[in-house]
C-alpha cells in the first residue's frame, strides 16, 4: 500500500520546460534555480534530471552542499553568497561560486586566506529592487578589487533582479535593465545575468549571457492570468492524495474545527487525507477545490493539520480509497490553486512538506 499523500514528479516534462528556456534565449546560457528543494520538487533528483543545465543556482550553502554529496559537478551559485571567513573556506573547498551582494563580503574575500580560489562568481548589482546588490556607483571599484584578488581566479559577472518582472512591458524592467547596462559599458566582457522565468518569457531583450529559470522549469506560469499551456510549459508536480472517509452530513450540522461550514441541506462529505502539515495551505479552506474522478469538489470548512472536508455532492462512484488530485491536473493547475489561496504558487510548491512522498516519473 502506498503512503499518501504523494507528489508525482515528471521529469520528462521538467526536461521539456528546460528545453523551452533554451529555445526562448538561444544565445544564453542557464542557471537552473532549485533553491528551496527545488521549489518543493527535490533538490537533488532535479539537479540529476536536468543535466542539460550549465549551471545550478541555490539560495544557501546548505543547498549547495547537499548537491555536491550528490555528486553534481555543475557550478553551483550561492545566490545569498557567504556570510563568514568559514563558509567562504567551504565554498572554495567545495568548488561553489559566489555572489557577492555587499561590500562586507568583499571585505571577507580580501582578508581571507583560502586554501583554493574560487570561480565563476557574480557581483549583485542593485538596479531597483533594493533588496540584495551594491551600489550601481560601486561596482567599477568592486570589479577591480574582485579581479585583483588571488582569492578569485577568472572573470566576475554581473548579476541583478528585476522587482517586476512578471509585469509585461513595465517600464520599470527596462529601467533596471538600463542600469545594469550602464555598469557593463566599461568592460565590454563582463557576463551579465538578468533574466527570471518571467524576463526569459517576455523580455527578450533582458536574456544576457546567462538566463536563471525557476518557476517555468517546474511548468508553472509566473503571469497572473496566463496559463502554462498558453506558454508552452509543462506542469512538473501533480499533488495527490486519497478519500480516508465518506459520511452524509445533515442540514444544519458543522464541518470541521470552529463549524465554519454549515450544511444548507444534506452532502456527502468525504475527508481527504492532506493538510497544512503537508504543506496544503490553511488559506484554502472554504475557498479551495480538489479533482476527483476529473470533477471539481469543494473544499468544506477549515484546513486541518492532516485533513480537508471536500463536498462529493456531485462526484459519482466514488469511495474511501478514491484518488483526489489537489493540483497539477490540466483543469485545476497550482496557479489557480494559489489564486484560491490568495497567494503565488511559488508559495503552494515551496510549501510542500517532507511528509508528502515525492514519486519521480519519466513520461
Ligand atoms: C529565485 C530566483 C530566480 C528564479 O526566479 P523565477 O521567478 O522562479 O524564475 C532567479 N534569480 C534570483 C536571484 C532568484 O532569487
């Protein structure tokens, strides 16, 4: 008997969506983001099905580490960069390269003695979003010392994020892209890395020598409003679990914790084993809606930590063991589900727990 809940992983299609990035920024190279267990989907199993990728980027040393035990070879970027003298000796034992997003890394770069140089690192340009990133000002100076560090052995790229990304066509992206022009003009050599998922599908013109996909390789649209079939992208995980229970509730009776469902007239309940202890996000009770037998069922109630109530009110044959997919479906994708919820898939994949198996296919 297989446990449930489980997340069935298709990395033919992850390996789709990553040709996809190919075929829209042919001239770029690509950084596979899998931070945050490559949102949800495994780190290590979709580092190991994208080879295909020039580079992987995490957020944390942690990730970084986990994926060298693994024995992947790619460069590995530490988006958040390193934040003591040790981390920067274990990045450099362990071949990873850094982003350099704050003068006091530089300051740690400069001081330390480290066993072996580091390469293929970035230097965070803040272009606008004001959160990671030096000073457009200071990156002439920044450069040169990263250029003049034996700490540091070939060229240093530049590396920024668009705040808007997902905003087609507003003038705020090309003014961060702009600013990041600005900063390469004096050498014309230097790599530049701007482009998110939503950079890659809708601004060509922000591409660069290297393109960082994340949301798009897992299938998943970062447009309000557009769909991943729209945009030619494969959904990678499809979210399950099964009916651990049926009941008929009278009119008038409670669901669940605090009776904030009340029958207007006798359902057919069924409990579904999943809930915000695997990650199913509390925001969707009342709101939310799962597939069974390729019908739309209604979440009923609150959200518990190991269940959900789901009206079968107009499911047919179905019984305690019945499947019941909570995305990932053609007709209820994670996009849709995160609108239920008030919030981004990001948010709905990241939040996938370790207590959901995750089931890899192929096809
Ligand atoms: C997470 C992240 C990405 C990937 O963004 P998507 O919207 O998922 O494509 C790219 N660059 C940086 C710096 C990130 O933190």
């Amino acid at each position: 008997m297989p446990s449930y809940p489980v997340a069935n992983i298709d990395l033919t299609a992850l390996q789709y969506n990553l040709q996809r990035v190919k075929q829209l920024a042919p001239q770029s190279r690509v950084m596979s983001v899998i931070k945050a267990n490559a949102y949800g989907h495994g780190l290590v199993q979709v580092a190991q099905a994208i080879p295909g990728s020039d580079a992987f980027a995490v957020a944390r040393l942690s990730e970084a580490l986990r994926l060298r035990e693994a024995g992947i070879q790619q460069p590995i970027v530490l988006l958040e960069g390193v934040s003591s003298e040790d981390e920067l000796q274990t990045a450099a034992e362990k071949s990873l390269s850094i982003v350099f997003h704050h003068l006091s890394q530089l300051e740690l770069l400069t001081k330390a003695p480290l066993s072996q140089p580091l390469a293929f690192c970035w230097l965070m340009v803040d272009t606008g979003m004001q959160r990671l990133g030096i000073d457009a000002a200071h990156v002439d100076q920044a450069l040169q010392g990263l250029s003049q560090s034996e700490n540091i052995i070939g060229p240093v790229g530049l590396m920024s994020h668009f705040a808007n990304a997902d905003l087609v066509n507003d003038s705020r992206n090309q003014q961060q892209l702009n600013k990041i022009l600005i900063c390469a003009k004096n050498d014309n050599a230097v790599a530049i890395s701007m482009a998110n998922s939503a950079a890659i599908l809708s601004f060509s013109g922000s591409h660069g020598d290297w393109v960082r996909p994340g949301l798009m390789l897992y299938g998943v649209s970062p447009f309000e409003g557009q769909s991943a079939r729209n945009l030619d992208l494969k959904p990678v995980m499809t979210l399950t679990s099964r009916l651990i229970s049926i009941q008929q509730v009278k009119a008038g009776e409670q669901v669940g914790y605090g009776g904030d469902w009340v029958a207007q007239r006798e359902v057919c309940v069924g409990i579904v084993s999943i809930g915000y202890g695997d990650g199913y996000s509390r925001q969707l009770s009342n709101v939310g809606s799962v597939m069974i037998n390729n019908k739309t069922a209604s979440v009923l109630g609150r959200v518990s930590m190991d269940m959900i109530a789901v009206d079968l009110s107009d499911i047919n044959t179905v019984s305690i063991g019945s499947e019941v997919i909570l995305w990932g479906n053609e007709s209820l994708a994670v996009e849709d589900v995160a609108k239920q919820a008030k919030t981004i898939p990001y948010e709905l994949l990241c939040q996938i727990s370790e207590r959901v198996k995750r089931e890899y296919q192929r096809g």
